[in-house]
C-alpha cells in the first residue's frame, strides 16, 4: 500500500513540475501589472456584476494576483485556497453561497473590503492544457446557480486571459530569436533594400495593390475586399509588403507611400463603379500604420482625399491595428472620433494579438473587429483555441460590432466559425490577393458569389 501512495505522489509531483515549467515560459511571475489583464478582469465584472475580481497565476505556494477589480489583492497563500480546488477538479469552481459548502463555511476568505458569499472560478490554461492560473469572480451576496450560458461565458473570458499568456510566451521567445538574428547581421553587409530603393519605387510608380475578398461566410458572397500593396521590382520580381513596410515605417517613407495607396485604392473603386453603374462598388478597405494614424489632421486628409476621387464615404475603411493606439489612447479616441464622423468604417485588425484589445473596444469607436489568422489557424487544434474565437465573436455581438476572421483557408475552419455565429471572414479557402483584373471578373459573378471552395474554380487567382 505504501508503495501505491509512493507511485501516486511521484506521478503528481511529476505533473506539478510539469505545470511549473509550462509558468516559468510565459515569464509571467516577475513583470508588472499589464493592461491586457486589466480588461478582462473588468468586463468579467461587468458582464457578472461581480463586486471583486481576480486573476491569478500560481507557483508552488503562492497565488500571484497580475490583475484585480475591486478589491486591491496581491498575493494569496496557494494552500486552502480557490485556485487550488480548481487545480484539484480540473476545471471550474462554482459556489452560489459558500455557507452551504463544508470546504469554504469555516474559511475566511481573504478580502478585507467585502464579505464574500459566492464565489466562481474558471481555469486559466496553457496551451497543452495544463492549469497555471484562476480567474475568480467574488459576490457580497449568495447568487442562485449558474447558468450553463454564463459559465460559458466566465470560460471563455478566462480562455481569452490564457491567449495572452500564449501571446507572451510567443513574443518572448520571438523577441530572444530576433536580437540573436540582429546580431547576425551585424557583420552581413549589402542589406536590401535601403531607404533609396523605396524612395526610387515610389518615384517610378512599382507598387502596386492587390485585393482579397471578405466574403459573407454563410454565401460566399463579396462584401468588401482588403487592399494590400506589393512592390513589383523590376529584377526581384513581386515583394511582399512584410520585406518592405517596416522600412518604410522606421524611415518615414511609409506617409507617401501610405498616401500613394489609399488615393489608389478610391481610383480603383471609381474604376468599378464605372464597369458595372448598376452596382454599387465594393467597400475597399486600406491598411493604416501607427505613422500614418498618428500624422497632424489625417481625417482631414481623408476628406480632402474622399472629395477628389469622388467616392463616397461609406465606400472607404481603415483597418489599424492596436498597436497604432495605444501610445496616446485619448489622441486615438480624437482621431477615429473624427474620422467616424466622415463615415468611413473602421475596423481594428489583428483584434486579439494586442495587450489591451478589451480596453480599446470599451472605449473606441470600432465597426468591425478582424479576428487574427494565428487564432483562426488553431481552431482546429482543441477546445481552448476554439473557446477564444467564441469569445471574441460574442464580444462583438454584444458591442453591436461585425467580425471578419482572417486566414481562413480549410473547410473545416469555415464550418467552425459559421457555427460560432461568424459572419464574415477572408483567407486561400476563397481567395488569395489578386490583381484589380481578377477582381474585376470576380465582381461580374451572379451575386457576386465566389465559387464553392470544394468545386474547381470558374475565377482564376
């Protein structure tokens, strides 16, 4: 018997290590509060009405807080507490009145503030799965059972915490690849291009744009498409705009540039509008980067842009991704306030991949979230990647906002998102980039319907 018990606690210590290590590579113990965290810590309160909320991550004795709304918690001893309960079941914690359970009715809970009578708790996973932490949403008051939609719900929200995590462990390791590829380079020389090679592009007219679809997923109808610009050299042949734009950016180049493609994009719509009258021309949406968002009076410039070319508003979006607001999240606020007010749509791309996505939805002017190809590629690969994208198609939903997910390229990722309730999506499953040309065709479809993805193609791209 005491050799089982001996088995039993070195199958465990094993797991316990396991988990350990799994922490250790998000890195998450030894930083500082983040903001990501704090959002969702607030909409679980806000969505439970809860009067403390907390989301931890444990060590080996200690429960560290990284976020809190309420109650000001830190650190909690790991034994005894809810975190370890969950750890111990595997899953989620519900207590609708903790007097009425013998684990918690002699238990002083540790809030000073409030007198906790209920309490529940979802697990906060890695991405294999393991347990590194709980989000737990505390009430002064005994609430009656929890509905399985808004267990669901408290799951998902923890699901989107453990994304983050992810998010961090990836960006660390990227971070640690690129200074020792930096390092590298130092001693490569004839990097290219240079800023000269841009600034030569531009002035010989070589980039181009190409579009791909967003399609209403439930008909494969064309609803709008993304221009994306690519530099067609010469002697290089077609560049990807990732081996240009970030040049571009650090160089400043990327405002003419930026300039070139959005009055390239109108002239293009002008161009459709006038092959088919009797349709109205797609909604054309360009890509803006922090430069270019961050520029004195760009809805001016907008304006100036839109009157020129003729097009309306309504045919126009701007897609940013987080990381053009955060830096002075008033002046953002100001400036898509101003650029709503003309009646382009803006959408925020990538919506998930940032460090405080659920801040920006609470308070900037957003039509459409972009949910990142990284979230939709893992759909297929377990619950938690597919509880994410759950949970930000039904933030839109609540927040009035449509969803596009991006890189769908398998039969299996559409059923998928049409089951969660996505309406719109883009990716190689419909289309890859295409020239204006092919577009062109595209838009002379009945209905403008592409092609079922499982028959062979009628549009080439």
């Amino acid at each position: 018997m005491a050799q089982v018990e001996f088995a039993i606690s070195k199958v465990e210590r094993q797991e316990e290590d396991a988990r350990l290590e799994a922490l250790a590579s998000t890195g998450i113990l030894d930083t500082a509060p983040e903001a990501s965290f704090d959002a969702i810590t607030r909409l679980a309160a806000e969505y439970f009405k809860a009067d403390t909320v907390l989301l931890g991550f444990a060590d080996e004795s200690r429960v560290w807080i990284k976020s809190h709304w309420g109650e000001p918690v830190r650190e909690l001893p790991r034994r005894q507490s809810i975190f370890e309960r969950v750890l111990a079941e595997g899953g989620s914690v519900v207590v609708p009145d903790i007097n009425d359970d013998p684990e918690f009715r002699e238990w002083r809970l540790p809030l000073r503030r409030i007198e906790a009578r209920s309490f529940a708790s979802a697990p906060v996973r890695s991405s294999d799965g393991k347990i590194l932490g709980a989000l737990i949403i505390f009430s002064c008051q005994p609430r009656r059972p929890m509905a399985v939609t808004e267990l669901h719900m408290l799951e998902s929200i923890a699901d989107f915490a453990a994304s983050q995590l992810e998010l961090r462990r990836l960006r660390k390791n990227f971070n640690g690849h690129r200074v020792r590829h930096e390092r590298r380079d130092e001693v490569v020389t004839g990097i290219w291009p240079r800023k000269s090679d841009l600034r030569q592009a531009l002035e010989k007219k070589q980039f181009v744009m190409y579009y791909q679809p967003e399609v209403e997923l439930a008909t494969r109808r064309i609803v709008g498409l993304e221009a994306l610009i690519r530099w067609a050299h010469p002697d290089r042949g077609l560049i990807p705009p990732m081996d240009f734009i970030p040049l571009a950016e650090e160089s400043g180049l990327i405002l003419p540039i930026g300039d070139w493609g959005m009055s390239e994009a109108c002239q293009q719509i002008q161009q459709w509008r006038a092959e088919d009258p009797d349709q109205p021309a797609p909604r054309v949406c360009v890509n803006l980067s922090a430069r270019q968002f961050a520029r004195q009076g760009l809805a001016d410039h907008v304006e100036a842009l839109l009157r020129r070319s003729g097009v309306s508003s309504q045919q126009l979006g701007l897609e940013m991704t987080e990381s053009s607001l955060i830096a002075d999240p008033g002046m953002a606020l100001e400036v898509l306030s101003s650029l709503r007010r003309l009646g382009v749509s803006l959408l925020m791309d990538d919506f998930g991949t940032g460090y405080s996505s659920l801040n920006q939805l609470h308070t900037l002017p957003f039509d459409v979230l972009k949910i990142d190809r990284s979230f939709v590629m893992r759909m297929t690969e377990g619950e938690q990647p597919l509880q994410i994208v759950r949970t930000i198609v039904e933030l839109a939903r609540v927040m009035g906002m449509d969803v596009v997910a991006e890189g769908i390229e398998t039969q299996e990722q559409h059923g998928l998102l049409r089951q969660l309730g996505c309406r719109f999506g883009q990716g190689f499953l419909f289309s890859r980039p295409v020239a204006a040309s092919v577009v062109s065709a595209m838009l002379h479809l009945p209905g403008r319907i592409l092609p079922d993805p499982a028959a062979p193609r009628t549009v080439p791209n």
